[in-house]
C-alpha cells in the first residue's frame, strides 16, 4: 500500500519565491531553527547538491533551499509583518539585513 506522502507534489522554493504561508509552516515546524540532521541534500536536474528543509502541506511537500536569508527571516518571523499580504505572495518576504562576515560561503545565498 501506497504512503499517502508519496503522492505529494513536491516543490523546491527558493528564498526569493518564499512566501508567508510557508515561511509560517517553516517557523511553526522548526520554532528553534533547523539543526544539521534536519537538512536534506540532493542533486538537482543540472547535478548541483542543494540543501533544504522540509515543510509538508496536506497535498504539497516544500524543500525551501537553506540559506543564510532564510535562517535570518526565521529568527526574526512576526506574522504581523505579512498581514497586509496574501499567502502565497513572494513579494512579501524581503531580504533581510544581514551583517558582512569574512566567510565567503555567506555571500552565496
């Protein structure tokens, strides 16, 4: 017997077409951010590794890409700052401030 999970839809999300529904569903799932076992890597169609966290929907599951962007809007998610959005508006994540660091892995998110 089929698990009802294999029947998903999956999508990868990208920050950039991060929007406020699954931002919430991402800092409801991992209140405390996400640790190292919760990343999952995988090659994409052009065999780049991708690493993302999962998010599961009832008929959708998300990998959103993990990125520094990403750990920076969790940690400081209000859901007062999207509702004047609709759910499933991309513009309505911005890129958050982040400080410059000297590790040159930072800037490729």
């Amino acid at each position: 017997m089929k698990n009802k999970k294999d029947n998903l839809k999956r999508i990868i999300v990208d920050f950039k077409k991060l929007t406020p529904e699954i931002l919430a569903l991402l800092v409801e799932k991992y209140p405390d951010g996400y640790d190292e076992d919760q990343i999952i890597s995988f090659r994409n169609i052009n065999n780049e590794i991708i690493e993302a966290v999962e998010v599961i929907t009832e008929d959708t599951k998300y990998l959103v890409k993990v990125s520094t962007k990403l750990a920076v809007t969790m940690e400081n998610y209000d859901e007062d700052d999207y509702e004047n959005y609709d759910d499933d508006d991309p513009e309505a994540v911005q890129d958050p401030e982040i400080e410059p660091t000297d590790d040159p892995e930072d800037d490729l998110d």
